[in-house]
C-alpha cells in the first residue's frame, strides 16, 4: 500500500488507496461540509478550500457520535487531506473526498452489540412516570460493577458503548421532559463563578432511571466478557421495569430478582 505522512509522522493511505472506512451521517444522508447527501454508489466531496473542511471517516464502524438516530456508509478514499484525527485511538482520519460503497445499519456505530443498544435507547426514550416508577434504586452491588466493568471498556478503546451511553442518557432526559411533573431542578449547590446552570434531573425516580439505563448499557455491551453474576446486576433494575433490549418486543420481567 502506498502513503503518505503527515505533519504527525503517521501515516495515511494515499488517494486511491481500496481500503474501506466509515462515515457517518444524518437520517437525510447530509454529512456537514459535502456537496450533497450520501448515497451508494456516489461520491462525496467538501466544499470551499478552507483548511476545516474535511469529511471525517474512521476505520471501524463504531465512533464516537451526538447524534441519534444517523446513517452509516462504507467509503474509500479518492483524496486524502494527510491529517489524520486528533485522536488516535478512534482511528480517524480526514479527508476531502469518498466515494460511498453502500449502507449498513446504523446500530454498527454502537459495537457488536449495537442493536440491542439502539433498541435500549428506543426504549429510554419512550419512558414514562409509570415506568420509571417502577425503576429499583441503585445498589451498592450496582454501582461497584458498573464502575468496574466501564474501567474494563475503557481500556479495550471500544467506542460504541461511550456512544450508547451518552445517546441512552440524552434520551432519558428527553423523556421526562414529557412528565407533566416537576421532576428538574437546579443543582443543590450553585458556584456563582462558574454558572449559569442547566436544570438536572432531580427526581429520584427519574434519575434511577437513568442510573438504571447506564448500567443496562454497559451490561448488554459488556455482555461477551463479564460472568453471568455481574451481567444480571447490571442489567436487573431495566429489565425489571422496562424490558429486555435484546429481544424485538421488550416485556417487563416478572420479578426483580
């Protein structure tokens, strides 16, 4: 393969190169900076010559994301910038022209597991008063193996599940946005030097809920490399009072075992 270093002393593959990436889009196919929406088949290019514009691609499907839902394309290379990400543990690159291969399914930008993730996040976002009732506060036993199993995440570099918890969590707060209940409020302690606030959640309800929807991420995505124990705490408290994510059509279990 052919490259070409860049100003980092890494190095990229020089235009033409087959190998395949992923790019990310919105539901309408956009990408910010491209000529128009991405299609199989087409090409992509950025307009103008500024410095900034680049499309952003990267070399596995999961990534980092603040949007949900989004498209997910296999692209090549047809002109590379020789600047790779900031990061490069994502294995980012960016570049200024693509030519789009085909669409796969968007859940992939979560991980291996990234359908029951978006299912979960589905399920987040429909989430009601009478739901979250029924949500068990977070245990200490919860709590342990959730910190555990996201240090062991940490240090596999996978992005997937960083991304279906920031997605799962904005999706919880979207939802009770809905309750016609006072459940947001300002922090109980406010620096005047740093503000102003945003409103948190301040139910305890909801926010066991959210408690309950990270730990149910990490769990399911985790799911390959931890023992079936800690799975089962992690998960307990969703699949109690809101369904499995793993199967289409979730059903609250029977029990909170």
């Amino acid at each position: 393969m052919k490259s070409v270093a860049n100003s980092d002393h890494r190095v990229l593959p020089s235009p033409g190169d087959r190998q395949i990436y992923y790019l990310s889009a919105g539901v309408d196919g956009r990408v910010p900076g491209a000529d128009h929406p991405a299609a199989p088949g087409g090409r992509l290019r950025v307009t103008g010559d500024a410095v900034a514009s680049y499309l952003y691609v990267r070399e596995r499907p999961e990534g980092p994301s603040q949007e949900w839902p989004v498209r997910l394309f296999r692209v090549t290379y047809l002109q590379t910038t020789g600047v790779i990400g900031a990061h490069s543990l994502r294995r980012a690159h960016v570049c200024r022209a693509v030519s789009v291969i085909d669409e796969i399914p968007a859940w992939r930008i979560f991980g291996e597991r990234g359908a029951t993730l978006a299912r979960l996040i589905e399920q987040a976002g429909a989430l009601d008063d009478a739901t979250v009732a029924r949500v068990p506060l977070e245990s200490d036993r919860a709590r342990t193996a959730w910190l555990t199993t996201h240090r062991e995440m940490d240090g596999r570099h996978d992005w997937g599940p960083t991304t279906a918890s920031y997605i799962v969590s904005r999706a919880v707060h979207d939802a009770a946005r809905r309750s016609p209940r006072r459940v947001f409020g300002m922090p109980d302690y406010v620096d005047p030097a740093i503000g102003p606030y945003e409103e948190i959640l301040t139910d305890p309800q909801w926010q066991a809920a959210l408690i309950a929807a990270g730990h149910a991420v990490a769990g399911f995505a985790a799911k390959p490399f931890i023992d079936d124990e800690r799975f089962r705490i992690l998960t307990n408290a969703w699949l109690f009072a809101v369904g499995d994510p793993s199967i289409a059509r979730a059903e609250p279990a029977a029990s909170a075992r």
